[in-house]
C-alpha cells in the first residue's frame, strides 16, 4: 500500500508527503511534519509548500520539489459545477455515524474506569467492543475487561479463532464465579480453554464435573499448617534468606488442595505462618 498525505498547520502551506508505505508510517509521517512545521513557525521561518518524502529508516522527511500553485498539482476548474453547500446536512451525517473506535476507547476508560491499554484491546475490533459490552452489562466491569482482553483474546488467537466461538454469557457466568471467588484464577482459564474446546458443558457445569471448585478457608489453613510442619528445611532456609524456599511450601500447599487455593491467598497465609515457626 502507497500514501500521499497532506498536513498544513494554521498560517502555514500545505506539505505533501508522497509514497508513504502503511498506516503506521502515515502517522510517523504526519506526526514529525506537525513537529517540523511548528518549528519553523516558532522561529519566524515561513513553511513553503512542496512534496516531501518519508524516510522510514530515521523516520524523518525530506524535501523532494516544491510546488508554488495550483496549477503545479495540474488542477483546472471545472465550469458545471456548482456550489455545494453542506453546512446543514452536518448534524444528521454526525448522527448517522456509528461511534468510531477512537472515541469508543475514551468511553470505556471513562465509564468502565478501564485502563488505556486494556480500552484499546476491547475496542480493536467491533465484535470484541460489543461482546465486551454486554459482559460489562452482567457482571463487573473491570474484571470483565482483565479477563476478555487479556485471557480470552489469547486462548481465541491461539486457536485461530474470532469472539464469535465464545458465548457472551459463559463469560458472564465464569467472571461472576471469579468475582465471588467460588473459582481460582487457574480453574477460570481451565474453564475457558474446556469450552474453547467444544466440551459441551456450561462453566458451572464444568467446575461441577472436574471439582475446580476453590477450596474452603478452612481446608486452605489446614494445608498450609500441614506443609510448613512438614517442611522443616524449608522454613529454616527462609529464614535464612531464600525466598524460593517459601515458593515451595506454597507449591506443596496448592498440591495439598489440588489446586484449588488461591496463590497469592496462600502465599500470604504461608508466609504468615512461617513467621510463628
């Protein structure tokens, strides 16, 4: 793909630059005229016009011809037409529009209270931007956006398919089951990945069916209390300093509940109960 984009700030003549290969460079390219233009405006030079060319390996352009009028750009007047005067037709054409992407990426950071980068990946495609929106609907917002933007849209890329293979409302169902913390974060990817692969189950079903269930606060305790006596050495080479010591007695904690412990919950548990040792 090729590119001639035009660029003229206010006061100043119009800069072409011609050739430009991809979106990515036509906002390279725009993006280093606006600053040269002002440049040259705030240092009192007269910006001239011309044709211009972008390098893309300095990611500068430079100067090619310049162009005094019109008539260097071979443009001539056509006599049968007339004056269109669209002033009025402006609002209902605004109206007509659907909401761009831009724009639709601000709304999500300002109603959902969703990060830029994560507005961005919702927003990236219609079908996703809508899908997104119906979750957020359900279940909570912020959380609906972590796990679409950052889970689902790699299990789906990894698979090489859309959002259209996912069920709005699995996804509702296993973001209010993580919202509630009736699932670990490991047992809501498991769920995705078994739904992805056509097992037939709805997400309750599915933590029904392999027991992804979280684990109670009660048997949680009992297993950290039973690895940390169990793992003597363990807990002595903590306290001299490894950290990675720590790490595994949690590691042996999660095997104790198959699992269904939440890390960072036992993590602190452990490192509390250590503490009493």
């Amino acid at each position: 793909m090729r590119v001639d984009a035009n660029i003229s700030l206010k006061g100043g003549y119009r800069a072409e630059v011609k050739n430009i290969s991809g979106f990515k460079g036509v906002e390279k390219a725009l993006s280093y005229e606006i600053t040269r233009q002002k440049n040259l405006q705030r240092r009192s030079i007269k910006v001239v016009q011309e044709t211009r060319h972008f390098d893309e390996i300095r990611n500068i352009t430079v100067s090619i011809r310049s162009k005094v009028g019109a008539h260097d750009y071979r443009y001539f007047p056509e006599c049968d037409l007339v004056t269109l005067r669209i002033a009025s037709w402006v609002p209902a054409i605004r109206a007509a529009l659907p909401e761009l992407p831009d724009a639709k990426r601000e709304r999500f950071v300002r109603q959902y209270a969703l990060s830029d980068d994560h507005a961005k990946s919702l927003t990236s495609e219609i079908k996703i931007a809508n899908f997104y929106e119906a979750v957020a609907a359900a279940a909570a917002p912020k959380l609906a956006a972590v796990w679409i933007a950052d889970v689902l849209k790699g299990e789906l890329n990894y698979r090489n398919l859309g959002i259209d293979a996912f069920r709005e409302e699995h996804m509702v169902e296993i973001v209010k089951m993580l919202d509630s913390r009736e699932i670990t974060e490991d047992g809501a990817v498991q769920i995705i990945r078994d739904l992805l692969d056509k097992n037939g189950e709805s997400p309750g079903g599915i933590v029904k069916s392999k027991g992804l269930g979280k684990a109670g606060d009660d048997a949680v305790k009992i297993a950290v209390q039973e690895a940390v006596a169990e793992n003597a050495a363990a807990v002595a080479d903590y306290k001299a300093g490894s950290e990675r010591a720590l790490n595994f007695i949690v590691g042996v904690v999660m095997k104790k509940t198959r699992g269904k412990a939440d890390p960072g919950e036992v993590h602190k548990l452990v490192k509390v109960e250590v503490e009493k040792v």
